[in-house]
C-alpha cells in the first residue's frame, strides 16, 4: 500500500513539471509586453503574428512613426468594423481594417470598413492587408470608393518608411482608391425572381 502511494505521489509530481511548462511555454510572436518597433518589423515578422492584434499593434505605432499623431486603435470587442483611425494629411478622416490573412481577403472586409465610416464620422476608408483580394471583394470595393492596400503595398510602405522617405510612404498610403463610375441606369443588376413575384402577388 505504501508504495502504491509512493508511486501515485511521484506520478502527480511528473504531471504537475509537465503542465506547469507548457504551460509556461513563451509564446512565438509578439509576446505582449514587448512594443513593437516599426522599424524592425519585416513582412516575415508580420507573417509570423499569431493573429491580428499584432498586425493592428504594428500598423498603429507604424503611423505615428510616420507623424500621424492623432492616430488611434479601435475598442476591439467594439470597433464597429475599424480597427483603426488617422487624419490624412488632406485633413481628412479614415477608418482603417487591418487584416493579416494567410488567404485572400473577402467582401466582408469591405462591407464592414464602409458601414464604419459613420459612425467615427470619417470621409475615407481602407483595407490594409498582408494578402491579396477576391475579385468580388475588389468590385465591391470600386463601387463604394474604399481603398484597398494589398500585400505588395504594404512592403512598399514598409520599405519606404525604413528608407526615410516618409512622404513617399503617406503617399501610397493615402491613395486614391480604385472606382467604378458606371452609371446606375446602365448597371446591369440581378434580381432575385422568386421575391419580385412574391411582391407582384401580394399587390
């Protein structure tokens, strides 16, 4: 019996090591309390973020380093679609989504970007990616004036910063988006059948 116990008290004292480290197991990228520095942060490094929250972390202090001074981040739980807001050098208000995907973003991305603009009172807004666009996502973006910065962009921003050439940097930043100018009455639009005869029988 006793060296039943003996062995139950040896066999908790191994789980209790095993749990305590990987429960202690530092974490890859970026730890918390670490701030990020903008002026080491590579695209590799940006990859390598175990989510958005670094990425939003990064582009914050990466605007005020570029003299956006009134930059400020979102409430995450509720941010009503931005993640991010800056004044241009236009004087003029943007809302920002950050978005760090490993695949090519949605619509949604445009869709929640856009609906935020009234509510931060901004003119302006933007997607800024680690990725590429749907098509889908790019149309809809064109039709609603919302810039969308893709991967290739954002090294160029990343690199220019680095470089010094700081203006050159806002000027990628503050684009003009693509837009789509094509008359309303000429824009083909699909309807859906089923819910325009549902109406007609009801009238």
């Amino acid at each position: 019996m006793t060296k039943m116990i003996i062995l139950l008290v040896i066999l908790a004292i191994i789980t209790a090591v095993f749990v305590f480290k990987v429960l202690s197991r530092k974490k890859s990228y970026p730890p918390q309390s670490i701030v990020i520095d903008p002026l080491k942060i590579t695209i590799q490094d940006i990859d390598r973020m175990e989510d958005g929250t670094g990425f939003v972390e990064y582009l914050y202090r990466l605007f005020l380093a570029m003299g956006y001074s009134d930059a400020y981040k979102t409430r995450g739980g509720r941010d009503f679609g931005s993640d991010l807001v800056f004044t241009d050098g236009e004087g003029v208000r943007n809302v920002v989504q950050a978005k760090r995907y490993s695949y090519p973003v949605g619509l949604g991305a445009v869709q929640e970007i856009y609906s935020s603009m009234r509510y931060y009172r901004a003119k302006k807004s933007m997607v800024i990616s680690s990725n590429q666009y749907t098509s889908v996502c790019e149309e809809l973006a064109s039709y609603n004036a919302v810039r969308l910065h893709s991967r290739s962009d954002l090294i160029e921003i990343i690199n220019f910063f680095k470089s010094g050439q700081i203006d050159k940097a806002k000027d990628i930043l503050e684009s003009e988006p693509r837009i789509i100018l094509d008359s309303w009455d000429n824009k083909a639009i699909k309807k859906d059948f089923k819910v325009e005869k549902r109406w007609a029988a009801k009238k």
